[in-house]
C-alpha cells in the first residue's frame, strides 16, 4: 500500500494504471482518510496548536506534512461551513484529471 500511495502522490504515475479499479480506489480512500487526518492534526485554517500565527510556529516536519504542501489551500480555508472532505475530494478529483508528466521528467519541477 505504501507503495500505491507513493506512486499515487508522483504526478509521473497518479493514475496508477498498473492497478485494478478497486485497488486504486483503496489508494485513493487511505490517501483521503491520511489528507483528513493531516487537516485534523494541524487545524482548518488556525493554528490550534498553541494560538499563536502561523509565522511564529515551529516548524515541524511530519511525513504527513508533505500532503499538506502538495493539496496546500485545501487546508488553509476558515469557512466552519464548508466541509473539509468535499474539499479534500474536489482537490484529489482535481488532480486525478491532470495529465500524467513524462516519466523521465523531474516531478518537483
């Protein structure tokens, strides 16, 4: 599973074609489940962890902090009235419509 979501988050290889549909939507379900998990640790939108601006916190680098830089204003949103997972589904839908890169390109370029 590791792997699938590893491959799932590389914009080389996020339509996993190499599985079939019910694994991708796993991948797809524990990738949304982590996302979620990710928004619940740090907060919509406020920095919860101490009420202090988010320039003043200390950084920490989580593994899952690297979700929160790749789905970035998905987390940052103030709205109490808007929920978080039709958010975090629009933008895993939106990303999944993207064409792959080439697969010898860099993908943090």
């Amino acid at each position: 599973m590791l792997l699938n979501k590893a491959s799932y988050l590389d914009p080389r290889f996020h339509r996993l074609v190499h599985l079939k549909e019910e694994q991708r939507r796993q991948v797809q379900v524990a990738i949304l489940e982590e996302m979620k998990q990710v928004n619940v640790a740090g907060g919509t939108g406020s920095n919860a962890a101490a009420g202090q601006p988010r320039d003043q916190q200390p950084a920490e680098k989580t593994a899952l902090s690297a979700m929160g830089c790749l789905f970035g204003d998905t987390y940052c949103t103030d709205s109490p009235d808007q929920d978080i997972s039709l958010l975090l589904q629009k933008e895993m839908s939106m990303y999944e419509q993207e064409s792959p890169i080439p697969a010898d390109q860099n993908p943090l370029m």
